[in-house]
C-alpha cells in the first residue's frame, strides 16, 4: 500500500461533484491532474476519488486511471483484483484491449495468477559484490515491442542529476534520449512490468522512481558514470535526506538488434548487450550504503541500429507520486 493513500476531502468532493455534474470526464481529468500534482495542488485521496465517481458515472477513460490508482495503491489501497476489473470495465477501448491482449501474452489470465508470474523471473548471480543479477525472459518480445511504442511519442534528450544545482540538466556526458512516464501516463502493463521489477529486486514498489524508456541511435553514448549520488557533495546530500539514495538500478533490454551498445562496467570487467527481454539488476552501493565506485558504468554508442531500454531507478526511500 503506497503512503499516498489517505481520506478525501468530503466538502471537496462535495464541491466537485456539484460542478461537475453531468461531466464525468471533466472530473477524470481534474483526479487525474490531482492525482500527481500537474497544474493542480497534489491530493492523491482526492484525485483517486473523483476517478473513481467518473468511472461510476460511465467515462471509460476513468476505468482505466482506476486500474492503474488499484495496482500501484496511490490514493487507495493497492488492489490486483480491483485492477483488473477496471479495465475489463474499460474493454470496449483499443487500449484496454490491447493491455489485455499482452497481459494474457505474459500468462497471466486473472488477478489471481499475478503473484505467480512476479515470482516466476527465473535469476542467475552473475557476481556478488558488487550484486549483479540477470533474469532471462523477464518481459515478453510484445511488451517490449509495446514499451517501445509508448516511449516514442515522447522521446526528449535524457538529461543527468545535476551536482551543483538541483533537479536536472541536459549534459554532453549523454547523449541519448528517453521517455519518463509519470503515475498517469503509465497502465496496467507498465505497473505489472514495476511489480515485477519490485519483486525481483525485493524492495517496495514505491521505492520506484518514474520508470524511462531509453533510446539510443548509432553514436549516442552516456559516458562514464555512476548511478548513486555521492554524499559529499552538497546537493546531492540534501537529495539524498529527502527522497534517498539510488541503491539499485535495474535494466530490462527491449531490442537485441543492434551492434555495439553494450553497457561497459571497466572496473569489474564486465559488459552487457542482453537478448530481448532480459534484465539486469545491480547494486550501485556496498553492504555499508556507500556508492561502491567499482559500479562505475558507461552505456557505449551502437555501432548499428538503435538500441532500447527499460530503466527503473530504486531508492532506499518510499517515493512521492510523480
């Protein structure tokens, strides 16, 4: 159950359903934008509420917010079951078809096989310290055709934690573009494929920061780097204090179709250029919690063809809905 979860606002609601009476799909879009804070104060409790009301008053876009706000737990208690029944509620949408479509695709037939399949990711230790993990056929060739196809859209240029200031900046360390998808962006697959990767990394599912799809094209690089923030410096010490450190990284590779681009570790003498739908998940810190320098990695430029990621960075803090 995420933190998010709270009590509405029952003069709020009260408010809100009054004016929007009659529009349920004006009441998704205002859950929706307080559901994660966009052009509205963040209210998860209340946003997820109004969703839920828009999706009783017949808006099919609703069901499906629904399903993603029950399988994360954001603004209500976390729900497989209740996840599920939204977007079959939702099914006469392409996307709703669609999502079950690969859901099935992944052998999953019901609420009930999902504890099965997040225990299913069969790993291998390819070293122990630092901790690297691989697990072969983690997502279907579909689900990594579908991330692809989601990211697209919204590829801008990956940007880097910035050191001496806060938040994020564009770097000539990297190269490469990406797609971050925020709570309301995502659905029932993405909060599938994030389960899994909580599983597997055995950690909560809201120490997940926003997943991103990474897109690299021949040339494109992230120069050498590491993925912990280091806490002598500053700023990164007060993010560290509020939102915690990047203990793990996972990778799930998307395409194998490509030459070059392999992710270069030069300390330990390991690369990685995975088959489709394998991921990697490592440790950026040692047992102690400090930035172990020997995860120091490069992702080197294809030489041909374009190469695809799922990123999920993990955190040793619970994460704030984004």
């Amino acid at each position: 159950m995420s933190e998010a979860v709270g009590v509405p606002d029952p003069d709020f609601q009260a408010l809100v359903r009054k004016q929007y009476a009659g529009n349920p799909h004006a009441m998704t879009e205002l859950g929706a934008r307080l559901l994660v804070g966009r052009d509205a104060p963040q209210a998860p409790a209340d946003g997820a509420a109004l969703i839920a009301e828009a999706a009783q008053q017949g808006d099919g876009a609703a069901w499906l917010y629904v399903a993603v706000i029950a399988a994360a737990g954001v603004g209500r208690a976390q729900s497989w079951f209740d996840a599920f029944d939204a977007v079959h509620r939702a099914a006469d949408s392409a996307s709703a078809q669609r999502q079950l479509e690969l859901i099935r695709g992944m052998g999953i037939a019901g609420a009930g096989d999902v504890r099965g399949w997040l225990a299913r990711a069969g790993a291998r230790t390819l070293r122990e310290a630092p901790r690297f993990v691989a697990f072969s056929g983690f997502l279907t060739l579909d689900v990594c055709l579908y991330l692809r196809e989601r990211a697209k859209p919204k590829l801008v240029p990956a940007q880097v934690n910035d050191a001496k200031g806060s938040g994020l900046k564009l770097d000539p360390m990297r190269t490469n573009t990406g797609s971050v998808f925020s709570l309301i962006e995502t659905d029932l697959v993405m909060q599938l494929v994030r389960a899994r990767i909580a599983h597997a990394a055995n950690v909560a599912t809201e120490a997940l920061e926003p997943p991103e799809v990474l897109h690299y094209s021949v040339g494109q690089t992230y120069r050498q780097h590491v993925d912990f923030f280091h806490a002598s410096l500053p700023n990164f010490a007060d993010e560290m204090r509020v939102k915690g450190q990047h203990v793990k990284t996972c990778l799930v590779y998307l395409n194998d179709d490509f030459e070059g681009g392999e992710t270069d570790f030069p300390r330990i003498g390991m690369k990685f250029q995975e088959q489709t739908g394998e991921a990697l998940i490592f440790d950026n810190v040692a047992a102690n919690g400090i930035g172990d320098m020997n995860t120091v990695h490069t992702g080197l430029p294809p030489t041909r063809g374009e190469k695809w990621l799922f990123s999920q960075w993990i955190r040793n803090k619970p994460q704030r809905v984004a």
